[in-house]
C-alpha cells in the first residue's frame, strides 16, 4: 500500500509540476503578447501623428499663401500712404513754417 501511494503522491507531484510549467508557459507568451501589442501600438500612434502633421503643414502653407498676398498688398497701401503724407509736408512745409514762426514771434496777449 505504501508504495502505491508514493507512486500515486509521485504521480500527483509530476503532474503538478507539468501544470506549473505549463502555466509559466502561458504567462511568458501572455507577457510577450501583451509587449508586441504594446509596441504595435506605438507604431500606429506614430504613423497616424506623422500623417496629421503632414495634413496640417500642407493645410498651412495652403492658407498661409493668402496671408502672405494680403500682407503684401497691406504694405503696398502703407507705403502709398506714407508718401502721399511725405508730400503734403514738403508741398505746405514753407506756409506751416511761416505760421509757427508768426505765431511765435507775434505774441497777441488776450485776457483770460
């Protein structure tokens, strides 16, 4: 009897040591499953913020175009402005002197 029951503990403790293997097994694959998963996910997150950024450089420099021919004309106008005031001063700078000077040089007191 007693030797049954050795080859039947034995028996019990190679079966529960296939099961333990068994189960590292499953835990190692679940482990380097769960790291491939991991990793694949990067890749698609890298792939998709590469493709935005794409989509938002060719966005801008579409629009930016606009900006760019505005600002352009808005400098034109100034420019035009600029020289017109440029001209009105040097045309009216004689009269402007002549009347700041008389203004200064003939005082007119006047009671307050």
């Amino acid at each position: 009897m007693s030797a049954q029951n050795s080859a039947g503990i034995q028996t019990l403790l190679d079966a529960e040591r296939e099961a333990s293997k068994i189960v590292q097994k499953a835990r190692e694959y679940r482990t380097k499953r769960v790291k491939e998963a991991r990793d694949e996910a990067k890749k698609e997150i890298e792939a998709y913020r590469a493709e935005k950024e794409a989509e938002f450089k060719k966005f801008e420099a579409e629009h930016s175009q606009g900006n760019k021919e505005a600002e352009a004309e808005a400098d034109k106008e100034a420019e035009a402005k600029i020289n017109e005031i440029k001209s009105a001063g040097q045309k009216n700078q004689d009269k402007v002197i002549k009347d700041l000077l008389a203004a200064v040089f003939e005082v007119k007191p006047t009671p307050p």
